[in-house]
C-alpha cells in the first residue's frame, strides 16, 4: 500500500481503530470510504459504563471514584473506591470502626477498608461491592442510630421499663433485638414476645434484668428464684438459679447467644434460610420451655401486638 494512501485514512483510523484491519481493501474503497459517515468510538466506551448505573456527562465521561471526595459529593451521588481519599473516605473510616468493623483511619480507601466495608453492606443488606456511595451512606447512618437507642437502652432501669406501656416495651428493646437477628439470627419479633411474656412486660424481671428467663449464671452471678416447670403436663412449683444481668442490652445480647449452644442448630439455620418467625418458633419452643402451650403463646403475642410489622418497618433502611 502506498504511503499517500495511509495518510488519506489517518483520520478514519483515529475515529474507528477497527478500519486498521480493512487497509487491504483501502485502496479501491477510499472514495466511497471518505464520503461515508465515520463510526463514533464513544458507544464502545460508554455502554459498559451506563450498564454500571453511572452517570456520563459531557464533562466527565468516565465513572471515576474520586481521589478528594466531601461527605455532600457522596450523599449528591459520587462513589469512592480504592484509591480515593478525603473527608468523606475518613468519615466511613471512623464509623466502620465504631460499628465493630475496625479499620485504620487513614482518609484513604486502600485494599483493608474495602474488605471492611464488603463485611458491613452483607451484615446490613446492602450490595457487597466495597464502594462508598449514597446509598451506603444511608446504611451507615442508620446503623449509627440503631447503636445510639441501643446505648440508651442500657441506661433503662427495671422500675423504667415496668412503667412503659406495651408500644413502648417493644419499640425499647426493638434496637437490640435487631441486632441480635443480624448477629445470631433469632427474630426480632420473638425476642420481643420472649421478654414480654417471660418477664410479663418487666413486671417481674429476674434479678433486675433477666427478661428471658434464662436459667445459669450470668455476667452479674445468678440469683435463685421460684419458678413453676411442666413435667408430663403438670405444674410443679420448683427454686431453680437464674442469671443476672448488668443491663437490658445484656440479657437480649445472651438471650441471642442461648440460640447457638447447640440445642437450637434446627431452629437457628432455618431462619438464617427462610426468615419465617412461625417455624422459628416451632423449632425452639419445646426446647426452650415446659410449657406445652409456648408456642402458641408466642406466636399469638406476635399477632396481638403486630410485632412482625414493627419489626419490618424497623428493618428498612432509609434510601436514598
């Protein structure tokens, strides 16, 4: 080919690189090819870019996570990743840590606080992608919050919750009974209507705080009490030793952790599969209670007090 024809192409090839595999054929095609149209490159660069939900502005092309990015350009919808940096980057630094998922406060987002953040959207039902975007943003506020009414929990005393009235007692201890499904998948709901109905709405909390019923020892000793057992369908009237606890937070927090010692494996890994609070409750209460009627006591708690509608408003995480 000659060297005069490559120069008549040259502007083609900067707009379609694909002409290169055409040149054998460039000769006797140029007029026709110089007359037509030129393919645009654009569309080559910009689907891939669309399909991934980013916006593409004459002045910014390309969806690139910004090295300085404020905490306004993150909720106004910019996305950080690995390599950005800023006040936004150090802002989700310090609450990841605060939240359990600790990280080193560096005002960048390296390789570690991606793995971090990776953890905290699966824990919080947010799309797993170790980007800091808005709708994150969201996420870790509202985990914020839920840990804020959870330190105010344990600043409740018995005398406090006793005088509440039945929305009060379950929207108390909703925060921590949240956190305890997230955790140790038991339901929030029959967290709630265990404390209820085992305490008798923080009438007559075991040694202060135990709302569950639980029997051992706890983190503040146990106490004996008097308790009433079924044994072949009848009552019997027994002293049996019960935990104590520091807080309410605490006994909800050891009521989850019951769940997992190993007579709970039915009730526990069905609910992480299927969220149904019924079978929950018919895989665990012959277990945890003597009464042959627990079940149907809880499952009718649930539905008195509407505690599976409570508990999925409170689920929701504000969007964007």
């Amino acid at each position: 080919m000659q060297l005069n024809s490559l120069v008549s192409l040259a502007p083609d090839l900067l707009l379609d690189p694909r002409r290169l595999f055409q040149l054998p054929q460039a000769k006797k095609n140029t007029i026709q090819t110089q007359s037509s149209p030129p393919q645009a490159f654009a569309p080559f660069v910009l689907a891939p870019m669309l399909q991934q939900g980013q916006a593409a502005t004459s002045l910014n092309l390309f969806p690139a996570e910004a090295t300085e990015l404020s905490l306004d350009q993150i909720r106004a919808g910019s996305i950080a990743g690995v390599g950005s940096k800023g006040a936004a980057v150090r802002w989700l630094q310090e609450n990841l840590t605060k939240l359990g998922y600790a990280v080193q406060i560096t005002a960048e987002l390296g390789p570690t606080t991606e793995s971090r953040l990776q953890k905290f959207q699966k824990d919080y039902g947010v799309q797993s992608t170790g980007k800091f975007g808005p709708t994150t943003l969201k996420a870790v506020e509202w985990a914020i919050q839920q840990t804020h009414a959870i330190q105010a929990l344990r600043k409740v005393s018995p005398s406090q919750l006793k005088k509440m009235d039945a929305s009060q007692f379950f929207k108390t201890l909703l925060p921590a009974a949240l956190e305890s499904e997230r955790v140790y998948h038991v339901p929030a709901a029959v967290t709630l209507a265990q404390a209820a109905l085992e305490s008798g709405f923080a009438a007559s909390p075991i040694g202060g705080y135990n709302i569950f019923g639980i029997k051992g020892r706890g983190p503040a000793g146990s106490v004996m009490v008097g308790t009433t057992e079924y044994y072949g369908g009848k009552k019997t009237a027994i002293q049996d030793r019960f935990a104590k606890y520091h807080d309410f937070y605490e006994a909800v927090s050891a009521h989850g952790k019951l769940f997992h010692n190993g007579y709970y494996d039915k009730a526990v890994t069905q609910f992480a599969k299927d969220q149904n609070t019924h079978r929950f409750i018919d895989n665990m209460a012959k277990t945890y209670a003597t009464d042959p009627q627990y079940a149907s006591k809880l499952k009718s708690m649930i539905q008195q007090y509407g505690l599976e509608i409570l508990v999925n408003s409170a689920r929701k995480i504000p969007t964007v």
